[in-house]
C-alpha cells in the first residue's frame, strides 16, 4: 500500500442526459472539490458529446478546475461501448486517481466496463465518500441484503473507481465568474464501431419524476397490502403535492415502475415531511432518507426500524391511516 | 435485523454457505426470458452459478423450471472475490462449458448487494457485445432486439450475437415450478461440478487474491430518534396528528390544513 499517497486529479463523468432532473454530476463534482481541498489534487470533469459546450461551462460553473471534451457528432447519443472506449483511452494516457462516475442506470453499465478493464475496483452505488490518512479514498456502501453499509476502498490498482448514487451529496451553487481550463480532444480515428445499434431512444412518457428535490415524499412499502391499495398512495401524494416512492419488494411486485425506487439502485430523497407507509426500514431504504427533516412512519409493528427513525411513529395498519388520511385532508383542504 | 445475517465481522465477507440457496429474483427473470426465447427458437439452456456446494440447490431449481443443465464452480479457493474476480471466474467457466454460446442472461442484480457489475464485467471478459437492464427482448435472424427504460429514454436496441444481457424484473414473469418438474430436477438433474482447475484458472491465486477492493469494515448504522408514538384508530389519528402538526405538514405541502371553526 502507498503510504501518504498525493492524489493528483479526481474525475467526475459528465453524466448530463437529464442535467436539469439529475444532479448527480455537479453533486461529484462539489464532493471532488471537497476531497481535492484534503489533498490538494484538481478535479476534472469529463464530457463526450455533441455540442456540449452548455455543459462543459455549467461543470466549470459547479467547480471542475478542468474539463475535457470529446466533442464529435459521432458520439451525439450516448454510446456504450465507444465511450467506454474513449474514457479507457483517456485513463491510460492521462492517469488519474480517482473516477467517480454517477450511479444512473447508464453510469452503472459504464463504470464495471472501464473498471474491467482498467483490472481496478469498483464499489457501486456508494452513500458516502472519504479520504483516510494515508490518501486512499474510503468508499461506503450498502451491502449485504441491505441491512449493513460496508466502508470498501482499493488499495493497490488505479484509478480508484466508485458509482455513487445520485442525492447522496448537495451541489455547489453555480458561480459563472468561475474560470477552468477546457481541453478540447480529437475523436481518435481507431475506434472499433459500436455493436449494439440504438433504433430508438425517446423520453418515457411516464413523467420524470424529481422526486429526488421534492418537499413532501410519500413512500410505501409491502404492507400496504396489495397493488391496488398501493395506488391509493398516488391520490394521497396528489392531494399534498407529494412525490411517490417505493421500495426495493413493492418494484418486484411490480405495483410501481422502478421509477419510484428510493434506496440502494434508486435514489435518494431529503424531503421536509417524508410518509412512510408499510415500510420496515432495511438499510438499503433508510440509508436513502436519512436527510428527511421529518418523518411519519405508518407500520403495524412498533419495533420495525424504520418506526425507529420516525419522528411520528404511528403504530397501525398502513393502508387504514393512508385512507383516513385522504378523507380527513378532503375534508380540511378547501 | 444484522445478528441474523451471515457475514463475518473479521474478513466482512458473506458467509454465503450460510444463505440458503434459492435464486436471485432478477435472475430468475432471467431463465425465464431464456425459456420464452427456446419456446421460439430450440436451443438448449447451461445454468451457471459459483458458490458453495449448497449452491446446487439453486441449479436444481433452475432445472426445474425449464433449464437443460446446471454447472456448479465450487471451490474454496473463490471465498472473497469481488465483482472483478466474479467475472473472470464466470467468464472463464461460460468459455469451458459453452464454447458456442449464442447468448448469456444475468440477472442485472443480486438482491444480497445489488452491485449490479458483474454482468457487464463478463460481457467485457468475454468481448461480446453487451445490454444491461433489459426490459422485452425479441430474436429475429441471431439479433436481438430488445427494450429497456434508461435513465428515462425508453431504449430500442439492437444487438447481434453473441452477446450478453442482463435482464431485469419488470418483464419476464417465472413461471410457476411443476412438482413433476421439481421431482425430475432432484432425481436425474443432469449437474457438473467444476472447480477452478477445471476452468483453467489453476494459478493458485484465491478469490480474495484476485480482488482489487478490500473491505475496511461492515457496520449498522443506528438511528434512534426521541420520537412520538401513535396508536388508536385510523380516523383518530389521522385527527390528532394533523392538529399538531398543521404548521409543518400544511407547510410543506403549500395548503391549510388547520381546522376550521364552522
């Protein structure tokens, strides 16, 4: 192990495909900043793409000290195998320390790709980052059925490489007086071409949620009872403006697109007034809204955890509360 | 709930001999998406899982539903690979028992720690082309066309074979496991056992040598608040907890919810 190491240059990947919805690149790079402070490395954001230049200042903006850009209509929309190529290129030429890379669904297909073959580790979707005394970068994830985090870190191979679920971090506010340097790089002419073809790709019509950046969640879990009692939920989150989650066994059940997952391979929320329906509180869930201000938790068994982190733990049957709560806010709404 | 799970405080590794063997929902998706493709397209169907010998069990299920053969790796020395190791190791196990693979399914996940790397770390093991998260997929001429959300795009792909796909849990319903089927897989299941030898990774390194990640340490967070305790009917809580609390829930959801006199 290297004693002391002295990072040089932390990498943020420019996940920009849903900028204004999805945060998670500028919450990297504020995270980069704050680690690159402890030991005095740079931290550069990268960006393939067409026409990318909103996002290369907006990075700038959001604390990236440098930027390098591929800007080449050939890579227009996001292709795996040839970005996972031009990143692979650029880690063998340029040696960075550490590559964070945004725990999207494309970020978690992209990342094991470069870290195989980079021969480097990789922990997925991490809920906190650090650098210990000896400058290794100390990656927390939720492990093991969800009921533990572990701290995970790669000693020996570079670049250290982690995924970090998205809402784990709070951005920097923009500042565009800020100046970074931007290295514009040619599409290497040697690229294999891409097998897997994209016929089509359009925005879902199920609305994009920003559930992520809402005041009020309602979140419901197994013991609501069955799919049609799940979507009494939705009339309940209508009527308070509110933004629906699940977790991880109402997704298997199917009673929700994958969408609403809060927790480990979903998202995390830090709403003013969370919900809490028939949920038990495995860690991969609780770790998610840990930053909720405040927390009423519905469950039949006082003892669950999540009954524990509640501010209001109210012992009862979810889907009897979520009901009388829909007729009392009928009735006090007006 | 951390008492009951197997994992060992000193290494932080699973105790995965201790977790008993039943399949990984996302991949039991998976056979299923095979299954439909062989209604269509006769072919015969490998399950390949590494773990302990236990782990047979989870082949003997897959059997079960449908499968044609179950290949167990199984060898002491696979303890503390992580997703790196786990890809070598599969990879080079798919390269030993199906030298012709036409496709390779994942799960796109475990639901013990969700990592969701190691299908795509085969597909770069083993150079095919490669999808993860799919949703609806369809053969026509040895492409496969398949569909998927990501990221909120709903994605139309098409990918030629071989290659490798993980498939995730909102199509592909498993289907229901017949006692005669279940009879068949634990009489003359038809299981080869493999160690790393077998597979040619003989050099002796162990799972945990193979590794580039180290665990530090695995805790349990613990977060108890001073918190308000409810109980009563429904109605009457509900009642209760809008009157204390009207400031602060009408706040954030933008309305007065306050009682009116009337």
């Amino acid at each position: 192990m290297t004693m002391n190491e002295q990072l040089t240059e932390i990498w943020v990947f420019g996940d920009y495909r849903n900028y204004f919805q999805n945060r998670v690149t500028l919450q990297l790079l504020s995270r980069g900043v704050e680690l690159a402070q402890k030991t005095g490395a740079t931290v550069c954001a990268v960006v393939f793409g067409h026409e990318v230049d909103e996002w290369v200042g907006e990075y700038i903006a959001h604390g990236a000290d440098r930027v390098l850009v591929i800007d080449h209509p050939e890579l227009k929309q996001y292709k795996m195998e040839t970005y996972v190529n031009l990143m692979v290129q650029l880690i063998e030429d340029l040696n960075p320390d550490i590559i964070l890379i945004g725990a999207t669904n494309f970020g978690r297909e992209f990342a094991p790709r470069i870290a195989k073959r980079m021969q480097t580790g990789l922990s997925a979707d991490c809920v906190g980052l650090d650098i210990n005394e000896d400058g290794i970068m100390v990656q927390t994830a939720p492990s093991f059925g969800g009921n533990v985090l572990a701290e995970i870190i790669t000693p020996e191979c570079r670049p250290q490489m982690a995924t970090i679920r998205p809402g784990t971090f709070q951005e920097i506010p923009h500042n565009y007086e800020r100046t970074g340097e931007v290295v514009k790089l040619e599409l290497p002419d040697n690229l294999p071409e891409e097998r897997v073809k994209l016929v089509q790709s359009e925005r879902s019509t199920q609305r994009f949620q920003r559930i992520e950046e809402a005041k009020v969640v309602v979140c419901g879990g197994r013991g609501m009872g069955s799919k049609k009692k799940f979507r009494k939920l939705a009339e309940l989150a209508a009527l308070m403006n509110a933004e629906i989650g699940a977790t991880r066994p109402v997704i298997y059940a199917n009673w929700i697109e994958s969408e609403a997952l809060i927790g480990q391979a979903g998202k995390n929320i830090k709403p003013k007034v969370l919900f809490s329906f028939g949920i038990s509180g495995a860690i991969q869930h609780t770790a998610a809204i840990k930053n909720a201000e405040f927390i009423i938790a519905v469950n039949k068994n006082p003892k669950a955890p999540m009954m524990a982190m509640a501010d209001i733990a109210i012992v009862a049957d979810a889907n009897q509360v979520c009901t009388a709560m829909i007729k009392e806010l009928k009735r006090r709404i007006r | 709930m951390v008492s009951e799970l197997p994992w060992d405080p000193k290494t932080g590794t699973l105790k995965r001999a201790l977790v008993d063997g039943m399949i990984n929902p996302a991949c039991r998706h998976a056979l299923e998406a095979a299954l439909i493709l062989k209604n269509e397209h006769p072919t015969e169907i490998t399950v390949i899982t590494m773990g302990p010998p236990i782990a047979e069990e989870v082949l003997r299920e897959a059997l079960a539903m449908g499968a044609d053969r179950g290949i167990l790796i199984s060898d002491s020395k696979i303890a503390g690979a992580d997703t790196l190791a786990t890809s070598k190791i599969l990879a080079d196990a798919i390269k030993t028992a199906c030298p012709d693979f036409d496709l390779v399914l994942c799960g796109c996940h475990t639901s013990d720690s969700e990592t969701a790397q190691v299908g795509p770390q085969i597909t770069e093991e083993l150079n095919v082309p490669g999808i993860a998260y799919v949703d609806q997929l369809e053969l026509n001429n040895r492409s496969l066309r398949i569909q998927r959300l990501s990221d909120g795009f709903t994605e139309t792909l098409d990918m030629p074979l071989p290659g490798l796909i993980t498939v995730t849990t909102q199509q592909n319903a498993p289907r229901y496991i017949s006692l005669s089927g279940l009879e068949d897989a634990f009489s003359e299941a038809d299981i080869t056992c493999l160690d790393l030898n077998d597979i040619g990774l003989n050099s002796g390194l162990t799972g945990s040598d193979r590794s580039p990640t180290r665990i530090l340490r695995v805790y349990s967070p613990v977060t108890e608040k001073d918190n308000t305790v409810m109980r009563g009917s429904a109605g009457k809580i509900v009642q209760q907890l809008f009157d204390q609390f009207d400031d602060k829930i009408g706040g954030a959801i933008g309305k007065d919810i306050k009682e009116h006199q009337s």
